[in-house]
C-alpha cells in the first residue's frame, strides 16, 4: 500500500517543522515561495503545501519524521533537473537538499565527498584545483544526486565507466528516518541498488565518489557540419568510432544552431550536425586519435582543440537553461545502421521548435567491463544512447506540436532501437518503461530491496519501483 495521500495543512503543523528544522520552511503564503519551487524544467507547475530547505541530514532526517507521522506525500529536491518533475509535489512537502553544497576532496586517496546539493559545475571546480574529476554530467547545473543515482554518463564514462561505477559509498535517511553509511562492505544490498535504483530506497545526503587524473586541460569540443552534410558525417562518425580507445567519447547532436558565441551569427537558426569529442588523457596523445574527426568534410566551425575540461563541461549550459519547457523521450541503439541514421536525420530535419534537438551519446568501452548484475544500472550492452528532446519557451503555444514531434520520432525509433532505456532520460512514461530500465532481472532484486527499506512506498516520487 502506498503511503503520502495526505495534504500538509498551514499553521501549527509548518510551524513544528520549523521548529525541528534548522533550515528556512516556506508555505504558500512566504516570501521566496514560487523560486522556491520553481525547478530547470519550466514545464512543471506544481504548488506544495511546504518546502523545507535542508542545511543538514538532522534535517533531512526530522522532515522525512515529520512527514512520515502525518502521511503525507513527499518530494525530494536536490538539482531539480530531473525532466519529470519528481522534484515537486502537489499539495505535500518537498524536502529540499540543495542548500546542502559541502565538498571535500582528498588529493591523496583520489576521493571526493559531496553533499546532495551540489551540481556539477561545483563539484568540477573544486576537483579540478587537483587535476581530478570524476565521471559527471554534461552541463553544469544537473545536479549530482539524481544523475548518480540513475547510472551517470557523461565526456569522462567510457575511461572511467559511468558515474555508479566511480561511488565508494553514500550517507543516506531512509524512510524511518534512520541515518546509513552504504557501501561495497557496509549494507552492500542497499549499495547495489542506490547505483541505478533512483531515489526508491532513501534520500542520499552525500556521496564520496572516486575521481581521476582529468585536465585541467583536454582535448574536446564539438565539429559543427550543415544538418544536409549529415548523412556522409554520420556514416563517416560510426566508423570512426568502431576503433576508437576507450579514452575518447563522442556525442553527436542534430538541431537547429542555437546562438552560441562560438558560433558564426551566420550559422544561427540554421539546422546543423554537432560531433563532439573528449580525449580522456594527454591531449598531445589524442591528436592523432581525433585527426581523421579533424580531417572530415567541410566543418562549418572546428573547435575540437585542447580546451580547460571546466569549459568543455560548462560549454552547452545556455541551450539548455532554467525555465524554458522540456519534453523528453528516450531510446537505446546497437551500432548504427544505415536506416537507423536516415531515420534520426528525417526525423530531426522535421523538429518543430528551433530549440529541440536529439542528442546522442557514445557508450561502450569502461562501461561494458562492468557485469549486467553487479549494479542495478544495467545498459551496459548499449552503442548509443538516443534522448529525443521537445524544447519550447512559456510563450510558445504549440507545446503540444512539439511534444508530438518528439513522440512521433520516438516511435520511428522503435525498429532500430535495444531492450532497455537510460531511466535519468525518462519523463512520467508508466512502470512498463521503469522495467525496461533494469531488465527482468534486475528489476526482480530491486522490488526486493523496495520491500526491505520502503515497504510502504514512502519515496514514490521518482521512477518508481513498487513494492
């Protein structure tokens, strides 16, 4: 049976949480209530009853008590990324983490500790003052909790595997509101399923992650080609990375040339293939990897060069700012064939928003030498992972238009695309699609594990796994 029916009611109840939490507790009738639930996806429109802003896992531990005693329903927050907008409930209370931004790097044992909060451009910075990063996400304000307990990919996953891969351990509150170190050794059941398993099983206060010696300088960045040179590129693109090292990683992006600085003023507004690269190692090592990249047709504009790894990270955060309407869907692919290209072509020539785009990341390498089993993040077989994303501003009154590109290019995917799904790309899609994520096997031992640690289904705003 599922727990969190129940609305938070104002007046005595907000103020006996503000009382056991340190951090501010904002109602409907506060000052700073509409930022404060507002998240990146601009598309959610949702009014909770409370938000309290953690400063620490007290208070973490006295919200989650707080709102266990009254039933009500609960959202977590810490980046707010998430397209879905798990982050944000009606009518409940949200638990807020992102005030929580203590970061720890330890230089020595190649470790950082992060608390919930964080986002990735932040936990980068401080690493970097070492020459070190861990395997994060591709723009700076995805926050690093939900992107880590989906699996994590990003420019470093095929080096060092996907961002699980690279967790040591995690503070967590379970739905009791008990506080547990997990790990390898310590809770290895509850550690297994946070790599992959979302937020079903507790709230992660922080997060020690293994990091990597990265930059601070790389060699990366993207190749701008006409979307009608696309076709040749693509082909060229799946057989120049058939042999590559496990250092480099590529993403490809087909879209509409949003106005970049790097970009001509002449090349904006007009539809564009982007190949993206990231040599994970010395750049003077990834010349030669990255020159046949170089070489290929007639680039409108090459800026794959040694660059600091902070501004490769940092280098498509304003297409995708906070605010602007999101609608995702999401596929994988096995090598690309000849169709499955002409397809993501046709189908991206016909985006009905100049800010949609399909993205496409390169998996494979550090990523396939870890077992389908030994995390609950399982895409481990995959080529490609396909995320088809419907972009359009507030003002724009064709968001259902648009909503309807991305799904009619989603099933023209169908044909061409693998077993499972990336479950950090899924939207509110049902729990047929949260199975595909995990697999049959997986998502057995995850049910499992739901009904050790949250057999009322305490947490069951996320991609939820039913107990």
């Amino acid at each position: 049976m599922a727990t969190g029916t129940a609305r938070a009611t104002p007046g005595t109840d907000h103020e006996r949480l503000r009382e056991s939490v340190q951090g501010s507790v904002i109602g409907p009738y506060d000052e700073g209530y509409d930022e404060a639930r507002s998240i990146w996806n601009g598309a959610i429109d949702r009014r909770p009853a409370c938000i309290a802003r953690c400063t620490s896992v007290a208070d973490v531990a006295a919200a989650v008590r707080f709102a266990r005693d009254r039933d009500l329903l609960v959202a977590v927050r810490s980046g707010g990324h998430g397209v879905g907008g798990h982050a944000l409930c009606d009518g409940g209370l949200v638990i807020d983490l992102s005030p929580m931004k203590g970061i720890r790097v330890d230089p020595r044992e190649r470790t950082a500790r992060a608390e919930a909060g964080v986002l990735w451009g932040e936990l980068d910075r401080e690493t970097q003052l070492f020459g070190l990063a861990t395997v994060g996400g591709i723009v700076t304000h995805t926050g690093i909790a939900g992107l880590t307990l989906g699996g994590g990919i990003g420019w470093l996953m095929r080096k060092y595997g996907a961002t699980v891969d690279n967790l040591l351990s995690a503070d967590l509150v379970t739905a009791e509101g008990e506080i547990v170190t997990t790990s390898e050794e310590e809770h290895p059941d509850l550690f297994w399923g946070i790599r992959g398993g979302g937020g079903n099983f507790g709230i992660v206060t922080s997060f020690e992650y293994r990091v990597h010696p990265v930059g601070p300088i790389v060699l990366a960045g993207p190749v701008f080609y006409p979307l009608e040179d696309a076709p040749d590129a693509l082909r060229f693109y799946r057989d120049f990375i058939s042999a590559a090292p496990d250092e480099l990683t590529t993403i490809f992006n087909l879209r509409v040339a949003p106005p970049l600085p790097f970009l001509p003023a002449e090349v904006h507004g007009k539809p564009i293939v982007m190949i993206g690269a990231c040599y994970a190692g010395s750049p003077d090592d990834g010349v030669e990897v990255v020159r046949p990249l170089k070489d290929f047709g007639s680039p409108i504009v090459d800026l794959l060069e040694p660059k600091p790894y902070l501004a490769l990270q940092s280098m498509f955060d304003a297409a995708v700012p906070h605010g602007w309407h999101y609608y995702w869907k999401s596929v994988e692919l096995p090598p690309l064939t000849d169709d499955a290209i002409d397809a993501l072509v046709e189908h991206a020539s016909a985006l009905t928003s100049p800010k949609s785009y399909c993205i496409v990341f390169q998996l494979g390498g550090a990523m396939t030498r870890v077992g389908e089993g030994a995390t609950s993040f399982s895409q481990r077989g995959a080529a490609h992972n396909v995320n088809i994303n419907a972009v359009w501003t507030e003002d724009d009154a064709e968001g259902d238009r648009h909503i309807g590109w991305a799904r009619g290019f989603y099933d023209a995917m169908q044909s061409h695309a693998g077993d499972h799904v990336y479950v950090n790309f899924l939207g509110d899609e049902g729990a047929d699609r949260v199975r595909q994520a995990y697999g049959a096997r997986n998502y057995e031992r995850l049910v499992e594990l739901k009904r050790t640690y949250d057999p009322t289904n305490f947490f069951r705003l996320n991609q939820n796994i039913e107990p």
